[in-house]
C-alpha cells in the first residue's frame, strides 16, 4: 500500500509526539502492505488535516490517487474554509464525490450546502439519526467507498443522537494503521459536550468504550476538534487516560 500523508500545519504549537507516532507508523504501513497485495486493488491515499482557526474545526480531505478518477471525500466542511478546500481539491486534481459529516454541527455552520453549490455533482452524507438533511444517509455497519477505499460507518452517539465516526477500511488493501473520524465523540484527552442537543454522558461513555477502544491499539485517531494544538492520537494512548471523560463532576452510574 502506497500511503501518501501530508498536514496542512496552520497550527503554531503541533504536538511532536503526534507527528512521530504518525510518521512510525506511516514508514510500517509501506513496508507491509507493498510486500502483501502484490496483483490486488491497492489504496493509494492522500490525506490532508486542515484547521479552521475560528470555532478550532478540523476538517478531513481524503483520495485514492491510484484510482484513475482520483475520487475524494471531505469529512467535517467550514463554512468559512470552503473556498481553501475546493481550491486545494483543484490543485491536486481530485474528484470530490462526497461531503461528509459526522454529526450536526452546534459550534459552526457545516460547508456542505456552499460546496453543494459550487459543485453540484458532490453528494452530501449524514447519519439517518442525525434528522438532518443530505443527499445519502448512512447507518451503522454500512460502509462508504470513495474509489477503492472504504469507510466503515461506526454509531458514537452521546454528543448528539447522530453521532458517526467514519473508519477506514480493515482488509489488506487498505491503509494501515487504520484512520478512525470521531467527530466530537472524541477528542485528544476529552470528548465532546454532553449538556446540550439531546446529549447523553452515559450513551458517549458507552459509544466510546464499544465502538473505539475496541478497535486495533495503533489506529489513528483523529477529532473534529482541538482547542491546544494537538492533532492526532492512537488507541493505545488514548485508553490510558483515565480522566478522558469530564463530565463536571456527575456522578454516572455508567462510570462504576
């Protein structure tokens, strides 16, 4: 597997730690997937971490360069960002095919309805939980191919009722290690609000524990948020933080 990573550092602090664990395991997924899937389909993916400084929002760009169409998806648009995005799409001759949220956004103005028209071809996604509008709802377990890379759609509700993380695919034509797009599920050393739009601390306790800890230990994982200029974090650290829940001091049954 060709994996082909790149971050937009707009960032003035990024956490070292992040980007060598990154790069480690970048360097072990060329080695591994270019020696296994000799005559198969492989993922060439190019991937680019972009930040929108205002409400501290990441958004996510991923293709498959070895696709011929070089099919793209953006998780998690700004409003105020589109125009950065589809220029930087432009520029490396993507496709985009789908703009893609993780849930409805109470802290920013999702960019999907400006990317829709500007490109009326793209087609937007969301949870059918989320009761929102879109082009294509997804459920839990269904997956979403953007060329020859698949996304696995993961229910994390908690932080809202539609919460999804997106998760890249498990077979050996993908990439390693595997991606996970947790949205406001989970952030680096906390998860999102649970005080508003229908949030539940018990149900996002629950979601994180069964539909992210349990996945491989070196999975990238990867938030839609970051407020000190952290950017990525694996499985394994994130399991030894004991306080990554901070829920004001409730006392949830869900906890003991």
């Amino acid at each position: 597997m060709q994996l082909v990573a790149a971050f937009v550092r707009i960032l003035p602090s990024p956490n070292r730690l992040c980007s060598l664990v990154f790069a480690r395991l970048s360097l072990e997924s060329r080695g591994r997937k270019t020696s296994s899937m000799s005559g198969s389909s492989k993922v060439s993916l190019l991937f680019r971490q972009m930040f929108e400084k205002e409400s501290s929002t990441y958004t996510y760009l991923l293709a498959d360069m070895g696709h011929p169409e070089k099919p793209a998806a953006l998780i998690d648009p700004v409003d105020k960002t589109v125009g950065r995005d589809l220029n930087l799409i432009k520029e490396l001759g993507l496709k985009l095919v789908y703009a893609m949220n993780t849930h409805v956004h109470a802290d920013h103005v999702t960019g999907t309805g400006l990317i829709k028209n500007k490109m009326p071809g793209v087609k937007s996604v969301i949870s059918r939980t989320s009761n929102a509008g879109a082009d294509i709802f997804v459920d839990a377990g269904e997956n979403i191919q953007i060329g020859n890379l698949l996304l696995e759609v993961r229910p994390t509700p908690g932080h809202t009722k539609g919460c999804v993380t997106y998760v890249t695919g498990d077979g050996a034509d993908q990439p390693y290690p595997r991606m996970a797009f947790t949205g406001d599920a989970l952030l680096i050393r906390g998860c999102g609000r649970t005080d508003f739009q229908e949030g539940d601390a018990c149900q996002l306790y629950r979601s994180v524990h069964s539909q992210i800890f349990t996945l491989p230990k070196e999975t990238l994982l990867y938030p839609a948020h970051d407020y000190k200029g952290l950017m990525v974090r694996v499985v394994c650290i994130k399991q030894g933080f004991k306080n990554c829940f901070h829920f004001h001091g409730f006392n949830l049954p869900c906890l003991h």
